[in-house]
C-alpha cells in the first residue's frame, strides 16, 4: 500500500477527504484506519465518498463501540492490531 491515512479526530473529515480524493486521482493504492473519536468522520458524506476509493477501511472495534454505539459501522471493525498490520504495510503513513 502506498498511503495509510491514520485518522484520530473527526476534525480530519474535510482534510481525508481531499487527500482520499487527491491519492485516489494519482492512482496510489490507499487505505485508512480510524481510532479514537475519528470514527466519526465515517458520519461525513464527503469523506465516506472518497474513502469508497480506499483499499481497506477499517474502525477501532473498541472506539466505534464507544463514540458510535447502537449504530452499524459502514467499514471493517478491527483491533489496534489491524492498525499495526496497516501500518507495517504502508510506505508512508499520514497521522490526521
């Protein structure tokens, strides 16, 4: 994988977006893991649309439980340990 974009905030929303949107036109191979209260940015209709383009999405289990509860995750559910496989595969990793 070229890019893993590694997203801890919801306020990374409009910036993942671009950048999903941006890697995507490149033709780099991207995914995405998203922890903490950054799993909300799977709520932002722009950055679920880029993020169709990734290879892989995948949520902290443990953090959608948290700040989403009762509602179904729309990506991979994983541990921090999907999280350490993505970022043992990515060339580059960028931290929102």
């Amino acid at each position: 994988m070229d890019v893993l974009l590694h997203i801890t905030t919801p306020k990374a929303a409009p910036v993942a977006a671009a950048l999903g949107r941006a890697l995507t036109a490149e033709g780099a191979n991207w995914s995405c893991f998203l922890t903490n209260d950054g799993v909300k940015v799977l709520k932002d209709d722009a950055f679920a649309e880029a993020a169709r383009d990734a290879a892989r999405v995948a949520v902290c289990e443990h953090s959608w439980d948290l700040h989403m509860a009762g509602r179904d995750c729309p990506a991979e559910r994983g541990s921090q340990t999907v999280n350490s496989a993505l970022m043992a595969e990515a060339a580059r990793v960028v931290s929102l």
